[in-house]
C-alpha cells in the first residue's frame, strides 16, 4: 500500500463527530467514496476529509447544475421523489423485530439514493457558487436547495445512518449474543456476513478498532490501512492542541457582532437520533447565548432561536447554520474547525462575524 499521498496539504477538512464507530464510517464511506474520502478515528474522535483535487471537480459539477435551470429541476424533482421514499422507508424499519442481510441491504440502497442528492447540499458542491456575482437562477436555486431540500433531506439521512443502522445492529447484537458496542465496531461487510451466515469479527479486531482506525476511498474503492501505515497517517493528520488559543478565526456566514457568553454543545451520534433530539431539546441556555457545536440541523432550531450569535466547526455558505444565521439576523462564523475544542460553556467572547474572528474575553474557570 502506497500511503505517501495521504498528507494533510492533499486534504480538505470535512466532517468531525465524537464517538461514531467502525460500521458508522464505514457506512458513510460506501457513499462517499467516489469523492476520495479519508476516515480516521482516534481518541474517540472520528474525522473524515476529501481530497481537494476531488473538492475542485465537485465545486465545478455543483455550479453546473444550480446554474442551470433544467439541470436542477431534474435534480430537485429527482430529491423530493427520494425524500418521501426514505420517509416512508424509516417508519417501516423501526417496526423491524428481526434483521437480514436483505434489511441491511435496503437500507445500503436507499441511504445510496439520499446521499446521491444530499451530498450536493454541502461545501464541497455548493460553496463556489457563492463566489462573483450571482444570476437570479442560481440565487433561487441555491435558496430551494438550501431552505428546503437541504432541511427536509438531513434529518432523514441522520436517521437512515443512526437511528435505522443501530437498530439492525442491535437485533444483529441480541441475535447473536454479542454487545451493541462491539457491533458497531464490525465494518458493513462484516455486519453482512454476520447477519448471513453468522460468522463473527475476532475480539481483538473489535478492540484495536476501539482504539483507532483510518480508511479511504480512492476511484471509487475503499482501503484499510493498517499496521504501521496506519501509525503513520495518524501522525500525518494528527490535530494540534487549541485549548489555549484566545483568538481564531472562521468563514462569515452572517455579518454582524455581539459579545457574550458562549453554550457548546457536541452532537454525539453513536445512538439512536431520537435520544439525541432529547438531549439537544432538554439542554439549558440563556437568551442572547452564542451556540458553539460542530454542526446545527433543523432539530437545533429552537435554541438557535435564542442565540445571539452562532459559531460552528463545520459548514460552509449554505449550510444549514448559515441559512438559518440568515433568517434570524444573528452573527455567525462556519468553517473554524476547532471551536468546540478552544471554547467552554461560560466563555465570554466576542464573535465578529463581519471580519470572521472569535476573540475569548474571559474562559471560564470551572469547567
């Protein structure tokens, strides 16, 4: 295996989420595959990132069709079709009693269809479009993509990936007498062949994974790298340490400032997305609070209702923390990577979206 192009200047960081196993990545990764995707996960931090000669032939595919009034009403049609498919799939699937290798492959081709279109909501298709001047075809288009197909489409995704792939892990689990947390250390193929024929992964594989493991995709096939390989990509993409840093800086998704004390909050999608909805629903925070977390979906609408500014990791211009900073005329900066990492809840800083920097006044002590 030849690993010396899995370097940090080849990649662009994409997405971040704390505790997501094996079978969580791997999933993902059957998707994204044909984008040249590196998964790593350590320190229970899994963090993927696209290859950027591949980012620049998807912002190039992403203003052709948003440029393009036919191109995106076949698009648009194309996504609503599957949206209501994957709804009516999802009610279906939490009613399973018993799982398949059938089941598991149904869900594989439905989550294949949703990530075709979704995929083409995120930064990687979407953010050069923001770029120059703007024809109203391409303003409209990027609004219905973003306010409305982009809404609608992320919940569903999240569930196909959580809530429906654990629940036919955890029938798998009971089936077979093993441990829902070591399940979702098996890869997809391996859930696979568990659920056919009844073969299990080997307990030091389930652990060594626990610990770390790093894949990527390249033309539209996937590796494991292991060994000292492995050891020493994670040395190449190994995240400095932020938490002392008192300034950073992110992409402007709405102008403006405000002052005051930060509420972080870092989705953990290792469990079923209705319990994580409780726990994001039951957090407490203040009025005019500046939310920090690492990406926003339509289930964080009611506390970015009361923030007065936004600060997230992830994102670009039309995702859907920008959209909604937008809609509620609040500062908010995408794209800072760390935020989560450098703030507390209790900082007090200042987010000047207008010139994209987040000063720390004040840390709090008593974290």
């Amino acid at each position: 295996m030849n690993i010396d192009y899995l370097k940090k200047e080849n990649y662009q960081r994409a997405f971040f989420f704390k505790k997501v196993g094996y079978l969580f990545n791997c999933f993902a990764l059957i998707n994204y595959r044909k984008r040249n995707f590196l998964w790593i996960y350590d320190n229970e931090m899994s963090r993927s990132y696209i290859e950027i000669a591949t980012m620049k032939k998807t912002l190039e595919i992403g203003r052709r069709i948003f440029s393009n009034e036919f191109l995106f009403n076949k698009f648009e049609k194309g996504f609503r079709g599957v949206i209501e498919e994957a709804r009516e799939y999802i009610k279906k699937a939490k009613d399973f009693n018993t799982a398949s290798v059938e089941d598991l492959y149904d869900l594989r081709a439905i989550s294949s269809k949703m990530f075709y279109f979704f995929e083409k909501t995120e930064f990687f298709f979407t953010d050069e479009c923001y770029k120059g001047e703007m024809t109203s075809v391409l303003k409209r288009n990027l609004l219905i993509l973003g306010d409305d197909l982009k809404m609608k489409s992320r919940p569903l995704l999240v569930e196909l990936l959580t809530t429906v792939l654990y629940h036919i892990a955890d029938l798998a689990a009971q089936e077979y007498h093993l441990e829902l947390d070591d399940i979702k250390f098996y890869s997809f193929n391996e859930l696979a062949v568990l659920l056919e024929s009844g073969v299990l992964v080997k307990q030091g594989e389930i652990n060594e994974r626990k610990i770390s493991f790093a894949v990527y995709s390249e033309d539209d096939n996937s590796f494991v790298i292991e060994g000292k390989e492995k050891e020493e990509v994670l040395r190449r993409f190994k995240e400095e340490d932020h938490t002392q840093k008192m300034e950073f800086k992110g992409i402007t998704a709405n102008k403006g400032k405000v002052t005051a004390r930060v509420r972080v909050f870092l989705p953990e999608l290792n469990q079923d997305y209705n319990l994580f909805i409780k726990k994001l629903h039951s957090m407490e925070m203040g009025e005019g609070e500046i939310l920090v977390t690492e990406t926003t979906s339509p289930d964080f609408v009611p506390l970015m209702k009361r923030a007065g500014g936004i600060i997230a990791n992830q994102g670009g211009l039309n995702s859907h923390a920008a959209i909604m900073s937008r809609e509620l005329g609040v500062p908010c900066l995408v794209g800072t990577y760390h935020a989560t990492d450098i703030l507390k809840t209790g900082d007090l800083v200042e987010l000047d979206a207008t010139n994209g920097i987040v000063r720390i006044i004040n840390k709090e002590e008593n974290e």
